[in-house]
C-alpha cells in the first residue's frame, strides 16, 4: 500500500467482545477484518466479535477522547479493556456518535442477542468440592427463588436522587448484594449501573460491587468482586487472600473486611430471606446505609428495636415493583430504610396529628386490653398512654415528630378474643 492510498483508507471504531468475558474492548482499524482476525488469532476458540462499528473521520482522535472519558470503566494499566454492561454500553456508543468525528454506524449487533450474552468466567466445582447433597442443593434452589426480586434502575434513580449529592464525595460505596454484569440479564444490577453511571457526577471515590449468585454457587464458584476508581476497574476472586473459596454473600469474612473496612455506604436491595442478618452486619458496622427491605419491617420484632433506637428510619419511597429472572415484572412490598438524616420529609404531610375525640370513630378503637389503635395515618396529639399504630405512619415519619416506640416487639391487639394486624406500640415523648 502506498503511502496515499494508506491515508485515504477509512478509518473505524469499534467495539468487540469475546465470549466468555463481561469486558469489551474499544479500538480504532483501518481494517475490520484483519483487526478481528487478529483478536481471534490469539483467542484459543474464545471467539470475538463486533458488538459495534463505525466509520469515523480521525480515529485517533475519537479513541484517544474516549479512553480519557471512560478511564474509570477501564481494566487498571490496560487502557483499551472496558467494562461492560448493557447501560454501559449505550453510553459508549452514544458517546462515539456524539462524536465531531462520527461518520456513520457500520454494523450493530443488538445487546440482547443470546449470541452477545456475556457471563464471567469461573471456575467449575463439584458438589462434592462444595460440600453439598443435591437434597440440599434442591431446598436452597427453593429458597433462593424468594430472593430473586430484581431491582428496577427508575427506583434507584427515584430513592438516591433525593440525597444531597455531598453525602456521595469522596466516598467508597459498597453494593454487597449486587452483580454489575450479566449483559442483557434481569440480574444485572441497577445499583451498580447507577453509581457507575453517576461516578462523576457524585465525585464517588470508588465503587465496590460483590456478589453471591445462587444458581451457579451450587456446582461453581460464582464469587467475583468488581472495584471501580478513578485508576480504572479491577476484578478480583480474592483467592489469594482466603484459604477457603470467596462465597460473595455478604457476611463472607472477605465481604465483611470490606464492609468494615473499606465501605462508607452501603447501598443496596439485600435477599429478603437474609434481612435479619443483612440488618445485623450492615447496622453493627456503623457505616451508612441505604437499602430496601420489607415494608413491615417497623412492625416486625426483629427489627423493631433498631427503629426504637434511631439506627434506622425510613427513606423516602416505597418499591412495589421488581424485576424476576425472567425479566418480567413482580410485586413485593418494599421500602426503603436508611440512616443518613432525612431533612423535612415529603410524607410528613401524610400524617394526621390532631386531638383523639377528632379523630374518627373508624379510625380508632381499643383493644382487648384497652390499649388504643388507631389507623389510616391518625395520630392521638393529646394521649398520654402507649398506642398502636401500623407501619404506615412509622414510614411516614412518626417516630420524628415527638413520638417514640415503646416495645421491642410486634404489638399484637386482640379484638374479642381475635387476633388482628400486628402493630408497634408508641407513646408521646
Ligand atoms: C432481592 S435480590 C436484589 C439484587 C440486587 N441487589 C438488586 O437490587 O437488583 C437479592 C440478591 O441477593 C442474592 N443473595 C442471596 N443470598 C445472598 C448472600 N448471602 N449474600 C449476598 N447476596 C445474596 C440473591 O441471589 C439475589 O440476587
């Protein structure tokens, strides 16, 4: 080729991925054919392709801007390897068509295609390795479906948006239940998608994601830990740290070194069938939280005493609607909890402070015992004696309003002889 004819050649960026990795590489070429050659030529059978391609008039340029715009995305001292998950993705091409340079788009293969699929490499184990009887593999299958209740990106937008972006400066957030990756899967976490989204715009210090995911922990390892910086991207197994295999559940000893060591908020929606451990580690750390949890929970025993105690008030919204493996929509009662302050709360406005003869009469009764319920958000202002309430207006902000719960436990009213709807006793301070 003369050396005017090279110049004329057009010039593309592109961005491929080999099968096997939740990683893409981003790249400039004269040639497309030769570049994928070249990639598959070094692969040993884990093919590559193009997930997208376009003519663009300085390549160097474009793939220049583009490794200075996504160095947080990108494998620490390798430049050129990106992280990649579907939201991600989109922001790289948008980004690469937004470009002065972008001519046009060559070829683009849809994110959804089972071809594209990504999953990240590990390393397989027996049950017999694991320990585990299929009985056993079988019961924990049944319970793990309870706590596939996927995240939908718009709550997560809707709670974290509502924080003062101060409390995210500088700061390591830790999601400890949360997988960045699987491409185009149900399961992809919409926390991490967030944080990584927004790292720039909180002015985030580091994102660390870890994961524990059931259907794999049964017959592999499946523990795998992301850490994003302003150095880049790293993904680690820990194996050189532990002797025993990295379970990636939260209160693995690797998970909980993060935890109290590294994290400063932990944000996340944790397996129902956890909660009361999730609530323990995450509240005996001392570190902030923001996390989603049943809507109950301020009526709940197990939780009551940490509502009594102020380690824990309500956020802001209530989540009904997640994601299930397949992707369609589930519903769950669901609520977010946390303990970074919450200044004049929207719902206080939802509660009905007034004296109790003006509250109506199908709003209050006695129980068995004498003790007062009252319901639909009605609070007695002038009663002196405990009363019961639902968890509705522990959510809406109560216990900030000059009124304190007064047992550890659920409240159980009996209404001639019956039992009704569990409730928490409070009292006027
Ligand atoms: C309710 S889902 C939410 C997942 C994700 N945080 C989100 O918001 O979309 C809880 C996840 O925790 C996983 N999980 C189950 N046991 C776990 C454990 N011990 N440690 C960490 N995660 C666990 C479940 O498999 C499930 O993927």
């Amino acid at each position: 080729m003369t050396e005017t004819t090279k110049n004329k050649a057009k010039q593309y960026i592109y961005i491929v991925q080999d099968k096997n990795r939740t990683m893409c590489q981003i790249g400039k070429t004269n040639d497309l054919e030769s570049r994928l050659g070249e990639y598959n030529s070094n692969s040993e059978g884990n093919l590559y392709s193009y997930l997208f391609v376009c003519q663009v008039a300085n390549m160097v340029v474009v793939e220049y801007d583009i490794k200075e715009e996504y160095n947080i995305y990108s494998v620490e001292q390798k430049k050129e390897v990106f992280f990649f998950n579907e939201y991600l993705f989109e922001v790289y091409v948008n980004f690469i068509k937004d470009h002065k340079f972008y001519i046009k788009k060559i070829f683009i293969e849809p994110t959804s295609s089972s071809e594209q699929t990504i999953k990240s490499v590990r390393k397989t184990e027996s049950l017999e390795e694991r320990g585990m009887t299929y009985r056993e593999v079988m019961q924990k299958a049944r319970n793990d479906d309870d706590d596939e209740f996927y995240t939908q990106y718009e709550d997560v937008e809707k709670e974290l948006s509502m924080y003062p972006k101060s409390i995210w400066k500088n700061k390591v957030v830790y999601c400890n239940c949360d997988d960045p990756t699987n491409v185009s899967n149900p399961q992809v976490s919409a926390f991490a998608s967030y944080f990584l989204l927004k790292f720039d715009e909180l002015k985030l210090k580091k994102l660390i994601c870890t994961h524990y995911d059931p259907k794999t922990n049964w017959s592999n390892k499946g523990s795998n830990a992301y850490i994003f910086d302003r150095n880049g991207y790293t993904e680690t197994d820990f194996s050189e740290e532990s002797s025993s295999v990295y379970t990636g559940s939260f209160d693995d000893p690797i998970s909980l070194k993060i935890l109290n060591e590294d994290a400063d908020i932990v944000c996340t929606n944790p397996p129902f069938s956890r909660a009361i451990d999730y609530w323990r580690t995450v509240i005996q750390s001392g570190k902030q939280f923001i996390i989603i949890s049943n809507v109950t929970n301020p009526i709940t025993t197990a939780f009551i005493p940490y509502f009594k105690d102020k380690k824990v008030w309500a956020g802001y919204n209530e989540v009904d609607w997640f994601k299930g493996t397949d992707g369609k929509l589930k519903r769950a009662a669901g609520h977010w909890y946390t303990n970074i302050p919450i200044k004049n709360r929207p719902k206080y406005k939802n509660l009905k402070i007034i004296p109790l003869e003006k509250i109506p009469e199908s709003f209050k009764q006695y129980d068995d015992s004498k003790t007062l319920l009252v319901a639909n958000n009605y609070i007695p202002s002038d009663y002196k004696e405990p009363f019961a309430v639902s968890t509705r207006p522990i959510l809406n902000g109560i216990l900030e309003k000059g009124y304190k719960i007064i047992q550890e436990k659920t409240y159980a009213p009996y209404i001639d002889g019956k039992c009704k709807f569990a409730r928490a006793l409070i009292q006027k301070t």
